[in-house]
C-alpha cells in the first residue's frame, strides 16, 4: 500500500487542520498553565520575588506547549484519534 505524501502545509492551514486528542488535551493543560500565571503575575497582592519568577517561566512554558499542540495535525492515513 502506497502512502501519499502530505503537501507542505503553511502555518494558517496547519492550524486549522484536525489535532490529535492527545494534543487538544496538552494545548488545553498548556492554556491553564498560562492562565494561572497570569493571574499570578497580576496579582494585586505582594508576593515573593521567587513566585512572580516561577510564574513567569510556568506561563511561558504553557505558551510554548500551547503553541506547538496547536499546529500539530492528524496525519491522513491515520485512522485513530
């Protein structure tokens, strides 16, 4: 049986293509992460210096995630989710 070779796809187009279930679930996990760092960051209270930096690095570790479970895709031939 023959594969067919994807197109390169650009990165609208790979956005908009299906994620995998194992991905949406990583990019949700990556949003919260983001969110909760957020609200830490902003916080209208004082906090130590150490809880805004690991806010930081947590927030942009969920950008990251996020990012990058976004434009995964299915691969047509693959017939799971």
């Amino acid at each position: 049986m023959e594969k067919k070779q994807n197109k390169s796809m650009n990165l609208l187009e790979r956005a908009k293509a299906p994620t995998p279930k194992f991905f949406r679930r990583l990019r949700n996990i990556g949003l919260v992460m983001a969110a909760l760092s957020a609200a830490i960051v902003t916080a209208p209270v004082s906090l130590p210096a150490a809880v805004i930096t690991a806010a930081g690095y947590v927030g942009v570790a969920g950008g990251v995630i996020t990012a990058v479970s976004q434009v995964t895709t299915k691969d047509v031939n693959d017939e799971t989710d």
